[in-house]
C-alpha cells in the first residue's frame, strides 16, 4: 500500500514530535503492509511555515534513519497546503511543495466554512498544470452542503482523499457518514492515514483496505490504495479517474 498523507515527518508541525516518535510511526507503517509514504507537512499561513528546503533534507535523513534501523519503507516529500490566493505563484518558486517533486499537490481546505470562489481557485491551479487532491473531504463541516461543488470539482479532475480512520467513525458520524457516501458514489479516489503519532492518530492503511475491498471489491481496493497512488508519484497521467478533463462549470 501507497499513504500520501502522513505528518511522519519529525519537529515540523503536529506531527511527530521527535524522530523516535516518527521511526515508530515508521515502523508500525510497514508493518501494516505500507511501502511508501509521503511526508506531508502542514503549510498554514501564520502556524505551519516551514522552510521547503528543510523538509526535503529532513526526509532524506529520515529515510536514512529507517534504513539503518531496518525498516523497510520509503519516504517521499510532499506537504498539505492551505488554501491561499497566492499558491499558483508559490508553488512555481518552490515554496509549497508538491508530492514527490510531481505536479500533484496535496490542498487543504479551511474546516468549517467553504470560502468563495473556489471553483476558480482549483481551475487556476488545474490551468497552471498542477493536479490537486483534495485532502480528508469528508471531515469538513461544509462538505456535506457542497456536494454539487464538489461532484463538479471530481468531474473536472480534482481527487478526493479520505482518511482511513473516517470509515470507523474515528472523526464523528458525519464524517464517517460521508466517507461512505463518497465511496458509493464513487469519489474516493485516495485513502490515506494523516497520521500524526501512535496513540490517537497513528498510521495504517490495512483495515480500510479491507473495508473498501468488501464494499467495492478488491480491484478497486487496489487502484485506491496502490495503483493510483504509484502513477501519482511516478507522474503518471493514468492517476486521473476517468471523469478527468471535463470543464467546470
């Protein structure tokens, strides 16, 4: 399995608060059955501003780390950007990183309330040549209320990410309510852990796993949890459902 939301990486954000904390987040990662992982870390004007270039050499030690401690995973860069006006023009100069140095780019939306104008924001991103994923869908408070702009944003290429706990109702019955809905209708494109330690949020991707593959079957279980994660950090064109292209409206 492939998890492309994860704060793994150590003394960033709210992640992991040291790197004995992150080789234990590491650890029980792979051991559930990840290979790969992306270490996203909050990008949140005015909390979370962390130097990319610090990110990227902290991955590298990281992964360093888990090679001599034998754990067998690999760590990819990437970061979960806030929303911000300015995001098109940052991520051109390198200031928001995208998920293994690709055109995906992993967004963030505020939690209670949808701001206006963003079906413009996701087609200036789209215009510019960048593929956003839209992160845990399903626990925004909005959500529910904006399926239209959100069915309209899957249509035009936008994906859905769904965190594995919501499923279990780790975040509350809505959200849990709405993975399902979501994964019915067939607009979980991702699911990822956002696993921030090993008590309340910790990593693994295995039980979801098992539960996509019991709703919707083990080849769709694979193209979420593997497949298209891979052509994302290959960059490959094949991680779009087959919706992608279309305008919005």
């Amino acid at each position: 399995m492939i998890d492309l939301h994860s704060h793994v990486l150590h003394e960033i954000d709210d992640g992991a608060t040291s790197i004995e904390v992150a080789l234990d987040m590491a650890r029980w990662a792979a051991e559930d059955g990840v290979e790969v992982m992306a270490c996203t870390p909050h990008f949140l004007p005015g909390v979370y501003e962390p130097d990319p270039a610090l990110v990227v050499r902290r991955v590298a030690e990281l992964n360093d780390r888990l090679m001599d401690e034998g754990i067998e995973l690999a760590l990819v860069t990437g970061c979960e950007a806030h929303v911000r006006p300015d995001m098109v023009r940052r991520l051109a100069a390198g200031q928001i990183l995208t998920i293994n140095f690709g055109r995906h780019v992993l967004i963030e939306m505020p939690p209670a309330t949808l701001p206006p104008h963003m079906d413009r924001f996701f087609f200036d991103l789209m215009n510019a040549g960048y593929k956003p994923i839209m992160a845990h869908v399903e626990r925004y408070r909005w959500a529910e209320r904006a399926m239209p702009f959100l069915e309209n944003l899957v249509h035009a290429g936008v994906l859905m990410q769904v965190t594995a706990g919501s499923f279990f109702g780790d975040y509350g019955r809505s959200a849990q309510d709405l993975a399902s809905r979501l994964l019915d209708m067939g607009h979980v494109h991702l699911v990822a852990s956002d696993a921030h330690d090993v008590t309340k949020r910790p990593p693994g991707l295995s039980k979801a796993w098992a539960y996509v593959q019991s709703t919707l079957g083990a080849k769709e279980a694979r193209m979420i949890f593997r497949q298209r994660p891979e052509v994302i950090l290959l960059g490959d064109e094949a991680a779009a459902p087959k919706t992608v292209g279309a305008e919005m409206s």
